[in-house]
C-alpha cells in the first residue's frame, strides 16, 4: 500500500482515490483522522459545555425557572442542528484544511464566553441563551468534519475509521461532565473570583467554576494550529445543487429516521440528563425537597440526593465507547443488522426506564429503588444508542455512491443534532412518562425500517 506523498496543488490534493492503493496515501489519511478527530472531541465539549454548567446555575446564585433551565439546555441542540445543514455542505467547498481549522478556531467564542459569564449571577438570561447557541458551533462541525473524514478511507475501512472519530468525538460530552466537578474545585483562574455553591441539603461550597471552560482554550488554539499546519483536502468537487440531490434518494429519508433513533437519542439525552435526574430525582423536585410531614421526614433522613454532575458523563462514556467497540463488527458483519439490533435494544430499554419516570414516594428505600431503575435504564439506553450510531455510519457508505455518502452522511448528522432541542421541548411541554412512550413508539417504526428495507433476508439494501 503506497505511502508516497502524493501531488497537491495548495490546500488540495491533486489526485486521490481510496479505492486505487496508488492513489491512497495512508499515512495521511489517518494522520488526517487523528488531527479531526482530536478537534471533533474538542467540538463536543464546547458543544455540550452548557450541559454540564446548567443544572448548578441555580446553585450558584442565578434565579432562573425550570422552564427557563430546560430552554437553555436545548439551544445548543437547535443550533447544532441549524449549523448542521451549513457545515455539511462545507468539505467540497471550501475543504478540509480551512474547515477544520476555522472551525476550532470559532470554538472560544462560546467557552470564552461560558467562561466569564458563569461567574455572574446578574447576567441576563438572553446573553446566556446566546451562548448556548454559539455552543452549537461544536455541534454544526459533525457534519462537516464526518463527511470529509469519509472521503480518506476506502469503504471497507469506513465503518471503524468513522466509529473511531465520532465515538472519540463523542467522548467530548463525557470529558466535559467528567472534569468539570474536579475543575471547578480549585482555582486556577482565580483572577474571575470565586463563587459560593449552595445545594439543597447541604453547606456551602466555595467553586471556581470558570474553570470548567476556560481551561479548554489553549487546547483550542493548538488544535487549530495543528490542523492548519498538517491537513490537506480531498478534490471531491460538488455545487450545491448536486449535493442536494440525495433528497431523491428515499434511503435519505429512512436514513435520517434511524439516525434520529440513535445519535437523535444519544445528544437528547445527554444534553437533558442531568436537569431529568435533578426534576425527578434531586433538588429541583419540591417533593423531596420541601414535602410535608411525615413524608419530608423520612426522604430526607433516609434518602441522599443525588448531585447529577456524579453521573452525567456515565451515559454519554457508555454511548460513546460503544461506538467505538462495536464500529470494527460493523465492518465485519454489516451495519444494518446493529441499526437493528440497537433498535430493538433501545425500544427494551424505554420500556425499563419508563416506571421510574414517575418515582415512589412511599419510603426512602422505595425512592432509591425507583432512581437505580432509572439510573440503569439511561445508560441501557445510551449504550444502544452508541451501538447504532456506529452501525448506521457503516450502512451510508454501502448504500450511497461516494460523493452522495458524503452528503448523506452530514444531512443525517444534521436533523440527529436536533435531538438537545427536540428532548429539551418534549420535557418542558409535557410529562416524562408520555415523552418516552412517544420515543418507544418511534424505535417500533425503526425497527420495522431497518428490517424491511436492510437487514431482513433479500432485503432491498443489504448494507
């Protein structure tokens, strides 16, 4: 397999063909994926940043309404998806180098910002909200950053090379909700002040939570300048007109319902964890807060209230190693029997979840029973869902011809990244229970897809 440099005319790559070893210059393709995939990762942290900030605002002094947490926690999930159709159509244009470069570049604007902001409580809730939306920079770089890793890799190679990025990637939501109780307890940028936390239940704290996004910014700069330095582009040449015809593909369309089963599921929820858990589960529930008589009595001396910033990054690890775990079987067994097989596991692990939805109140111990179901069932969900997001990312490139894959690929990632918002909306318009039997209703016209059309015998699209 040649590893020549090939020929480049600038930022581009004069000829290049995965699928011809004389055209492929391996070396630089996974140069290129470790290059992407390092600043995709940063992209999911400042993407999800507000996640991991939001549920402690409260805490921290700021005066703002359950509705108002819920909204703030979805924009970045309604940009995302926004950004989405825009960076998809970004790796023919303007290629890899820039893409990727300006990309990371843009990413201080909202850490910055988080950064400064969450050290005053007076701020007003529109300059928050815009930051959550610029967080959605993070998330509009999936559909450009996929694609254009898609276009280095012969299609054999494809499902573990795209697993290994996005589950990487992915593991920005956990770093984030992971570091972030550790960060905040010390002050390295302590030139900001310091704030006092005060949870339900508990003595003040003394935090530094600027920490949690402003020490993500010299990572930012050199990832900018690395890619700048070491990435070149692949000549996949399409206007926009041409890559808008996948939308007379119907596999487009059955594609992007799967996606949103999977990567839809995995964003929502990790978005929306950790203000689920505390609604149900911790301080913003005025039952096991406040109560009244002998049922105040006996949850607060019998039950510990969860702190969510303990568990958040446990669902978006699990989802995200299962994409890299199971991206390899994708290629060696297919993608569309995983697509099913996530499907059905994620519709079993719905139906777990759902009872918990609605705790029992009737003892500590029945309180803490009803949240270890819920516990377990959410990461039950996550790992389903990181199972199809890597089967999926296999099926589009078996399905679709090359310069449409690669389109496909950022418009199903695209309407995914809705799923913050889509979660965020669902819980603030109505109840836990009926928002979940509307998603197990949903994997049922998933499954029935992802049988009929890919995985059953004689399919019309094996993939």
């Amino acid at each position: 397999m040649s590893t020549t440099k090939l020929e480049t005319k600038g930022d581009w790559l004069v000829s290049w063909d995965p699928e011809d070893e004389s055209k492929w210059d391996k070396k630089l393709a996974w140069n290129t994926l470790t290059i992407s995939t390092f600043t995709l990762t940063l992209c999911f942290v400042a993407w999800f940043l507000p996640s991991a900030i939001i549920p402690k605002l409260n805490a921290l002094g700021f005066t703002f309404t359950r509705p108002q947490l819920y909204w703030m926690a979805a924009m970045p999930g309604l940009s995302g998806g926004l950004l989405r159709l825009v960076w998809m159509v970004l790796p023919p244009k303007i290629g890899t180098r820039k893409m990727v470069t300006l990309t990371t570049l843009l990413l201080i604007l909202p850490v910055l910002g988080w950064g400064f902001e969450v050290t005053n409580p007076d701020v007003p809730y529109w300059r928050l909200m815009g930051l959550s939306f610029l967080a959605g920079i993070g998330g509009g770089a999936f559909s450009g950053f996929m694609p254009s890793t898609s276009y280095f890799f012969p299609k054999r190679m494809q499902g573990t090379a795209l697993g290994l990025q996005a589950g990487i990637g992915n593991f920005g939501v956990s770093l984030v909700q992971l570091l972030t109780p550790w960060l905040i307890s010390f002050g390295m940028f302590a030139f900001l002040g310091s704030q006092q936390m005060v949870n339900a239940g508990k003595d003040p704290v003394t935090v530094w939570y600027q920490n949690s996004a402003l020490v993500y910014i010299p990572f930012i700069i050199a990832g900018a300048i690395w890619a700048y330095i070491a990435l070149k582009s692949v000549p996949v040449k399409a206007n926009i007109k041409q890559q808008f015809d996948i939308f007379g593909n119907p596999d487009t369309w059955l594609m992007t319902l799967l996606y949103i089963m999977t990567f839809g599921t995995f964003s929502g929820l990790s978005a929306q964890f950790g203000l689920l858990m505390a609604n149900l589960y911790g301080a913003y529930n005025p039952m096991i807060v406040e109560g009244s008589g002998e049922t105040a009595r006996v949850l607060i001396e019998g039950y510990a209230l969860p702190d969510p910033v303990k568990f958040v990054f446990l669902g978006p690890l699990v989802g995200a190693g299962a994409r890299i775990l199971f991206s390899p079987l994708t290629d060696r067994m297919g993608g569309a029997i995983w697509t099913l097989i996530s499907g059905i596991g994620i519709l079993a692990s719905i139906l777990i979840t759902i009872p918990s939805l609605t705790p029992d109140y009737s003892s500590a111990e029945a309180l803490k029973g009803s949240f270890n179901l819920f516990l377990w069932g959410m990461l039950a969900i996550f790992l389903f869902s990181g199972i199809g997001n890597a089967s999926t990312f296999k099926q589009m490139p078996m399905i679709f011809e090359r310069r449409q894959a690669g389109g496909v690929i950022g418009w199903t990632g695209a309407i995914a990244a809705f799923g913050p918002f889509l979660f965020g909306v669902g819980l603030t318009i109505m109840s836990p229970t009926v928002f979940y039997v509307i998603g197990a209703a949903f994997a049922v016209m998933c499954i029935v897809i992802a049988w009929v059309r890919y995985a059953r015998p004689g399919a019309p699209r094996p993939s």
